[in-house]
C-alpha cells in the first residue's frame, strides 16, 4: 500500500525509477558518472567492472569500444534527481525492505494501537516495544520520562523482530552464525565477528554488489564464448564447404582424365579399323575393275562367236585368245594385334591402379577409426598409394612442393648447432635407418610398376603385360604421343609418387648398357637433354659394361663394381632420397640421391643395347 500510495502522489518521479536504475547492480544510481556513449552507471559499479583492465574498455550496456579508459565525471543532475527521488520514498521504501529481508508478504491491514486496539497507529516505540496512535503516544512527547525512548514508523509484528531466548530486540548481526542476536546475546557470542545492524546491511549490500559484478561479468564472458563458438562452428562449415568444392574439382578432373583416356584409346581402334578398312576398300576397287575387265572380254568372245565371215572372225579370234586373264587374288588383310592387345592392356591397367588405390585408401580409413588418434603411430605409406593416372606435360602449371614431413621416427640425436645441420643430421638418420631395414621390411613399402607404352621410344619393345622392355633391331613404328622419348631408348613407369616410401626391384638379365632411376613428368621428351640423369630433373644409376656410375645433372661419379643382377630402389617422397641397393648382398647400398624433390616422381629405365633387357620384379 505504501508504494502503490507512492506511485499515486507521485507518478512523474515514480516513472523514472526505472530510468534511474544502474544496470549493472539494479539499483539506483549512487554517485551516477557518465561515459562517452552516453550510458550512466554508479562509479563503484563501473570501477569494479573496469578493475584489472589495461585496454579492451567496453560500455557493459551497448559494448561500445574506447580507445582508451574514458574519464568519469560525476552527473550532477542525475545525482539531484536520483536523492529527490529517494526523499520521497521515505521510510515507505525502508520498510518495504525490511520486509523482503525478514521474508514476509505486506499486510494492507493498518496498524493498530496497542493501548486502545482501535485507532491507527502512528509510531512505534522501541524501547516499549509498542504501536501508539496520537493520543496514547501523547506522554511520550510530553513526558520527559519517556525521552530516551527510541521511535521509529508504525512497525508490525514486534516480536520477530525481539531474540526468543532474552525478550530483547535485534540490535546486533553475527556474520559467522548468520542470525540477528540482542545485545544480551553478544556474551554467548564474544568470539564470533559482531557488528550492528545497520552496518551489517552496508556490508552484506557491498558483498552482494560485488556478486552482482562478477555475475555480470561472467555473464559478458559466457556471451563472448558463445559468439566464439558460433564463429567457429561457421568457419568449421566454411571450411568443409570450400575442401568439398575443392574435391569436386579434384573429382572432375580425375573424371575428365580417364574420359580423355578413354577417347584416346577409342580412338586408336578407330584409326587401325579405318586404316584397314582403306585397304579393303582400295582392294575392292580394284577387284571391280578386274571384273568389269572379264566382262568386257567375254562380251567380245560372245560377239566374235556370231561372226559368219571367216577371216574376219579368225582374226578376232587371235586377238582375243592373246588376251590373258588372272584369277582373283585377296591379300590377306589384318588389323596390328600387338596395336590392339597393347591399347587394351593400358585399359586394364588403368582400371588395375584406380581399383588399387581406391581399395588402400578405403582400408587406411578403416585403419585410422579402429586406431585411436593419440596413440596411433604413423603409418607406413602402402604401395602405390600415391600412384595416379600421368597427365599430360603442363610446364605452366608447376605445382609447389609437398611439405616435407618424415614418414619413419627419426631416432633422438644431440641438437646441432644450425637449422641446416639439424636437417643434414636427420635426413642421415633416415636414410641410415632404411638401409638397416631387410629385404622383407622394405617390402612393406612394395609398389608394383608397369611400363608406360605412351612414353616408349619407337625401339623399346615392351612384353610380359608392359613389365619386360628390351631394344628392337627394326624401329616398331608407335603412334605418336606428345610423351614418347624420340631420342632415346627410354621409357618411364605408368605410376607416379608425390608422396610417401615406395620401393620397387629391377632384374638386370644382362647388366649391361642398361640404366635405372626416376625422373620428373616435365623431362624433355626429345634433344639432348631428354637422355636420364643428363638433366636437373632425373637421378640415375648406369652399368656400361663392367663400369657403373651415377648420373645427375649432366654429372657423372664412377661407383664401384657389384655382381648383383637385381637392384632394388627405395623412394621417400617427404624425406627427399632415393636409394640404389643391391638385393640380395651383404653391402647393399649402390649409390644414394639427397634432394629436395617438387615434382611428381616416375620410375625411368633406359637400355641402349640390343643385348640388354630389363625386367620389373612383380612385389610379394
């Protein structure tokens, strides 16, 4: 009733309460300072949200960012208007706290004199303990006996607020029990932190003020980790979007090379149908005009037979019986079968590598989700899994080099003293680690080469399903291809490595003028510098004779003489090496390249004798 007779008397002040309210604590304004947003706070609220800041000032209501800690100046008609406000709540607002402390609903009843229980009261004495209406509060205002009495507004139920235990009122508040006690009380309670009412209520309103800044707080942090989240989660699904369109792409064009494949080889069949074909056809020609010939002399025969003249028919006769005639001849006529079966096997054999690949990336999936992530080693690259269908030459289109990440733990070694040194001592541990392995260890990292027809010089002769090249006498007439060497009696292997440890072993069935090493796909195809190790973009490894030798870049080492008639090499992609070793051997190691390596690699042979035959190993 006393707020509601509040807001009636008065409703201009009374409707400003809530513009007049902070909105950090929710209380009104006690010292109102003003921002530069324009936004007002009480300063003690303000200090304790800006407390611990060195930048970052925010506004708490409209989050408006300063550049640096904006000067708080005092509003001072705010503060009159706030106080005149506060005037006229009276001790209405008083009471009504009270009771929300003491947890009761207010009671409209008035409040009646004790002495007379009939009319309203209008004070309250303390020390009585007792509501008095005007008459029967009269002695206390006259009488000087009644002077040190305490009185206060009407109060209603004066017992809740005397101790049960002395009959005494509250005077005093223990913080460590948490009740209100009287001052006789204060002896069962002298070792306990006392203080009286009042200043109790300061203290509990400063504790729940502070609260009410740190739950604010808290709040603004809990709302930024949300914004975070939020952001992350779209960036997360930016990211899967743009890796999805990414492999659409990587899809499409896998897709637009198989179908490129595909044309070409269709095509292939089509030029030696229609190059047969041509033959027939010329073949029917003249086979047409053969017949019109006969046709024509037994046209003759038949008229010479009606002559009735002697002479005339005998000398007809003589003439026509000179004329000889032959009998249909048909050449045989057959498409190139080796044409045929080869264009068929690259068909097979580019279905054989999709297969394979696509079947090792599904069972190193099926791997990852059975192995937990912590705890799960790196695992071994698997043969050929990087092998990919070649493209055609795009010196325009370099792509940048893979990131170079060991696929083998390197042992701990003493930090050198340089990043270079560092890197020079790890690749050395790598490499010396590979060469420790056996045969059956390296056989893990096994690929099974094939023999690429579209890039065999017109004297290399390939058998045994593209896995046998050895030299022709006669050049075997290859269509021509933008791969093929044109030089040199070369070829390359049908897969290529970007990535990961591959090896693959070569049977040298007469180890001599023969040569084995990889190379770039943009190797010059023609001209001096398309003949291996003679270029920057190929490492080989040569036997002319009883002479072996490494070839780099145009650069020759002499290597000493081996008996082994099969060499294996070993290729790590990320650790930039690839290693030549006798199989078989006690001393295995050949010859070894360190590099860093930016392209795709391809296996390369080269046999530049009639004798010499190189045969890939198959991998068990």
């Amino acid at each position: 009733m006393a707020a509601l007779s509040r807001e009636l008397s008065e409703p201009g002040l009374a409707g400003l309460e809530e513009e007049l309210t902070c909105s950090i604590c929710l209380c009104l304004f006690s010292s109102p300072v003003t921002i530069p947003c324009g936004h007002n706070f009480c300063a003690s609220c303000l200090e304790l949200t800006w407390a611990g800041l060195v930048g970052h000032f925010s506004c708490p209501q409209c989050r408006a960012i300063f550049a640096g800690r904006p000067q708080l100046q005092k509003n001072t008609v705010l503060c009159r208007v706030v106080e005149q406000l506060q005037g006229c709540a009276g001790t209405e607002a008083e009471a009504e706290a009270e009771e929300q402390v003491v947890g009761y609903k207010e009671d409209t009843s008035p409040i009646l004199c004790d002495s007379c229980q009939q009319a309203p009261a209008v004070q309250t004495c303390l020390t009585c303990t007792a509501s008095f209406c005007p008459e029967h509060l009269r002695p206390h205002r006259d009488s000087p006996a009644f002077r040190d009495h305490q009185l206060c507004p009407p109060l209603r139920d004066l017992q809740q607020r005397k101790c049960p235990q002395h009959n005494k009122l509250f005077e005093f508040f223990c913080s460590q029990h948490g009740s209100c006690i009287c001052s006789l009380c204060l002896l069962g309670h002298k070792l306990c932190h006392t203080s009286p009412l009042q200043m109790a209520k300061a203290n509990v309103e400063s504790v729940l003020k502070k609260r009410l800044v740190e739950l604010h707080n808290q709040s603004e942090k809990t709302a930024r980790a949300m914004n975070l989240v939020k952001t992350r989660q779209n960036q997360v699904a930016e990211t899967a979007s743009r890796k999805a369109d990414l492999i659409r792409i990587e899809f499409s064009e896998i897709k637009a090379l198989i179908e490129e494949r595909e044309n070409q080889t269709l095509k292939v069949i089509a030029d030696e149908e229609k190059r047969v074909s041509n033959k027939f056809d010329y073949i029917y020609s003249i086979l047409t005009s053969k017949k019109n010939e006969i046709q024509s002399l037994r046209d003759q025969i038949e008229t010479a037979l009606t002559e009735g003249d002697d002479i005339l028919f005998l000398k007809r006769a003589a003439s026509l019986q000179r004329t000889a005639t032959k009998d249909a001849y048909v050449p045989t006529i057959d498409m190139d079968q080796n044409l045929i079966h080869s264009t068929y096997q690259s068909a097979i054999n580019l279905k054989d590598v999709v297969k394979l690949s696509v079947a090792q990336c599904r069972e190193a999936r099926a791997e990852a989700k059975l192995t937990p992530e912590k705890t799960r080693p790196r695992p071994a690259p698997s043969p050929n899994r990087d092998a990919v269908q070649k493209k055609p030459l795009a010196p325009q289109k370099k792509k940048k080099p893979d990131k170079v990440v060991p696929a083998t733990p390197i042992p701990a070694t003493p930090i050198p003293a340089t990043p270079a040194a560092a890197g020079a001592a790890a690749t050395k541990e790598l490499v010396d680690s590979f060469l420790k392995k056996s045969r059956e260890e390296l056989l893990q990292y096994a690929a099974n080469i094939t023999l690429d027809y579209n890039t065999a010089n017109n004297k290399v002769m390939l058998s045994e399903r593209y896995t046998k090249m050895s030299v022709s006498d006669t050049p075997l007439n290859y269509n021509h291809h933008p791969q093929r060497f044109t030089d040199y009696s070369q070829v390359l292997g049908f897969q290529c490595f970007r990535r990961g440890v591959h090896y693959w072993e070569v049977e040298l069935q007469k180890n001599s003028f023969c040569g084995i090493g990889i190379c770039y796909g943009s190797m010059d195809r023609q001209g001096p510098e398309s003949r291996l190790g003679r270029n920057s973009r190929s490492w080989c490894v040569e036997w002319l004779n009883t002479k072996i030798s490494s070839w780099h870049d145009d650069v020759e080492k002499c290597l000493p003489s081996t008996k082994a008639t099969k060499i294996g090499v070993l290729l790590h992609c990320e650790g930039g090496f690839v290693i030549f070793m006798a199989v078989g051997e006690k001393h295995n190691l050949i010859y070894k390249f360190k590099t860093q390596f930016t392209e795709a690699l391809y296996p390369a042979f080269w046999v530049f004798s009639s004798g010499a035959v190189l045969s890939l190993c198959e991998m068990k």
